[in-house]
C-alpha cells in the first residue's frame, strides 16, 4: 500500500489493506481535505505496470450521478426546467416523462429496446435515436429502475440539446477532470485493465432470465465481457452509464464539490420504494441513492463506489479494476462510520505494504 494517511484515520487504511485487490485505491476527502489517500496492486494483470496516482479505471455506475450534476448545472442556469416534458428539450422523444422522471430513474425506460450489436456502443445518435422512439415498459413516474445502460444517454443526450456541447466535454469543462468517457488517446494509456474475481462472475451478476435487471444489462452486449471492457471501442465510447473512467481522487473531489455547494445538490429525495431494476426498496435522489443513516452516493458493478457522510464532513471514493463484491467498500463505510463527527488531522505519509 502507498500513499498517505491522517493521525486517526489508520482504521480506515488498515480496512481497506485487508484484501488487496491487486488494483485498487481509497481517497477519504473531510470538508475537501485528504484525510485518507491510499493504493495498491497494479493496472494490469501481468503486474507489470504499478497502479500510481494518474491511473483511471472503469467504475460503472459509480459515474452515474456526474451525468445528473450535468442537467442541474444547466437547470440552474435557467436553460432546463427538470419538471418539463423531455421532449421540450428532445422533440422526437416520445415517452411522456420529464426530465426529472429520467433524473431519478423514473422514465420506465431500464434497456435499450432495439437488439444491437457490440460496435453500436460507439454510436451515440443510434443508441438515443432508439430510446427516443421507444415505448416505455410501464407508466413513468410511477416505479423506480435503475436505467443502468440508458441513463447516460438519455441525460447526456438532453445536455447535449440544451448546450451544444458532447456530454464528455460538458463533463471535463464543467465539473472536472478525470470522470472521463469517451477517452482520448492519452487517457487511454493510463487506464487499468480489468479482471473478474472469478470466471463465474459475469453469469453470477446476470440477474434472473427476462427479468428488468437481466435485459437492462445485456443489449447491447459487451458489458460484462473482458474483451470489449478492456478494448479501445469501449473506452473511446460514451457510455456515462456505465464507462466513466476515473479515479478515487476525482470521484471523491466530485462529491467534495457537491457537500460544498461548489456543485449542485443531489441527495434531494425524488423516489422511495421498490426499485424494479435493483428489486430492492430505494430512496432515488438526482443519480444518487439515499440511506437511512442520511449518507448517499451509488455504487458500482463489481465493488466499486463513492458517497459522502455528510454528518463527518466525507467524501470518499473507492476504484478496483478487480471485479468481484463490495465486501471492501464493507470493510471501509463500517470503520468511517465509528468515527466521530469532529474528526480533524493532520496527514502523514503512509508505510509501503
């Protein structure tokens, strides 16, 4: 393990250390100070290349709030009303839901509907032309699933109508670097390559055949397939959804930004209730999923997340190429959550392991 760790915030290193994942890394961000900022392994699985403090990784739907950070910036501004019919933004949309519906999961629209193959990743105006001519599966605004593929597309594609801009680049102009889709050449090189835990993996994360979740992550294929994952054509694709690549330092600066004020407010309750997607109960804020112990944030495929605490003042983030459970993230909300709320140090250099 390298990097740093503030007086008091060894417990939360020391949960993050007990399984390396061989590719991975830990930033805790308290009123936008580090207080823990820590990593391991490497970016590849030869072990060739150490995993440092500019590699990227695929976090899936751990990006999935920086598209909604995108609509309420433009919404503050006077260009989007979140209560309007998305057509008035998007003319040849035709399910009746608002923006807010799609901001919060609401748009009864969880899959692409048209069978696509895997090069169609690439094409931005085919995959939001299908959603546009789509019927929804059932009434918006009435049930919750999360849009795990589409809400990319159908926030980024409103971002686009309204400002002009690709998504990506209203992204890196607006609220950051590296919460980065399609990729540049540059970026591309810095990015980790992923590996499953275990090859049963894909199959175990499929969901129950023809169910929301089971549809929703299949089409287009690829999603869950190592050799489009880790490929040029998924990394210079825009997939907000689910390919935002980043690292635990720009994830946890992103909801720093948010408790801040610096970025607009997420954790406003839009939804309680069963969620047909996640076939759980949810509380949907703008992107982000709310807890009862008043944390909020939103996880991602095969371990990954960011939240913020904002009762401690947190912001925290944890990347893994390592696709496999979240019984790190676990480890490490368990530990943050003993602290008390007016935790203040100084940080020091933390010990290789």
């Amino acid at each position: 393990m390298e990097g740093f760790i503030a007086p008091g915030f060894e417990a939360v290193a020391a949960a993050f250390a007990v399984e390396p994942r061989g590719g991975s890394a830990l930033t805790v961000l308290r009123h936008g100070e580090p207080v823990v900022d820590v990593r391991e392994g490497w970016r590849d699985p030869a072990h060739s290349l150490p995993w440092d403090e500019n590699t990227l990784v695929n976090v899936y739907s751990v990006g999935k709030p920086i598209l909604a950070a995108a609509v309420l910036i433009l919404a503050g501004r006077g260009l989007i009303d979140i209560s309007a019919p998305t057509a008035a933004y998007w003319p040849s949309f035709q399910t009746k839901a608002t923006v807010r519906d799609l901001l919060a999961h609401l748009a009864a629209l969880p899959s692409f509907p048209v069978e696509r193959p895997v090069a169609a990743w690439s094409d931005w105006d085919l995959l939001c032309a299908d959603l546009a001519a789509a019927t929804p599966e059932w009434e918006p605004g009435t049930v919750a699933a999360e849009h795990a593929m589409t809400y990319g597309h159908l926030l980024g594609e409103v971002v686009r109508r309204v400002d002009g801009r690709p998504p990506a680049q209203f992204v890196r102009d607006e609220i950051g670097p590296d919460l980065g889709f399609a990729l540049s050449d540059a970026d591309m090189s810095r990015c980790a390559d992923l590996e499953f835990e275990s090859p049963g993996w894909p199959a175990q994360t499929l969901g129950e055949p023809g169910s929301v979740h089971a549809r929703a992550v299949s089409n287009p294929p690829g999603a869950r397939d190592l050799a489009v994952l880790n490929s040029p054509l998924w990394r210079r694709a825009a997939v907000p959804a689910i390919n935002t690549h980043t690292s635990s330092r720009a994830m946890a600066q992103f909801y720093a930004d948010v408790l801040a004020g610096r970025l607009p407010a997420l954790a406003v309750p839009q939804y309680t209730g069963f969620d047909r997607f996640l076939d759980s109960d949810v509380t949907w804020g703008f992107g982000v999923q709310i807890e009862a112990d008043g944390t909020w944030g939103q996880g991602g495929l095969g371990g990954n997340a960011a939240w913020a605490d904002p009762a401690r003042g947190l912001a925290i983030a944890y990347v893994t190429r390592r696709l496999g459970d979240f019984d790190a993230v676990d480890r490490i909300e368990e530990t943050l959550a003993q602290l008390p709320a007016d935790s203040s140090h100084a940080a020091r250099p933390a010990a290789d392991s």
